[in-house]
C-alpha cells in the first residue's frame, strides 16, 4: 500500500431491515464492491478503498482489481435509510 489515487467504485447497495415495530428505520450496507476507472501506472499490489464511509480491501493484480471481503463502514457516518 501507500499509493493514493482517484477511481469509481461499483457496488450494490442493500437494505438490513431491523427488527422492531412500524417506526423502526431500516439500515443499509454495500457488498460486490468492484474497482473501475483507476489509474492504469498503479503497481500491482492490496489497496484499501474507501467511499460514502465505507472501507473494502482490494488486490490488483496484472491489471484485474479483486474484492477481498466486505466492505465495512465507518461508524462516524449514518447509514440509515431516509
């Protein structure tokens, strides 16, 4: 790691109902994080990506980005449904 750089990151968004009555709120999170649009000269190696407050660790390798796990989120940013 230690390089930094701009890119696009495709992912789907899924709502986690939560158990509770007619007022409860529904939370979301991202899972299938994919990386697009970054930098052809980054060197093959693991990258952490962030976006809207989530973090997912990813590997290039010989050009293909590879999702390792789940993007997690950061609990300073809501993630509640509006």
């Amino acid at each position: 790691m230690g390089q930094t750089a701009e890119c696009e990151v495709l992912a789907r968004r899924i709502t986690v109902p939560t158990e509770g009555g007619p007022d409860s709120r529904n939370f979301y999170t991202y899972t299938d994080c994919s990386v697009i649009g970054a930098p052809s000269e980054l060197p093959d190696g693991e990258y952490m990506v962030r976006f809207e407050g989530y973090t997912f660790k990813t590997t290039l390798h010989r050009g293909l980005w590879l999702s390792c796990g789940p993007a997690t989120r950061n609990r300073e940013v809501p993630v509640f449904e509006d």
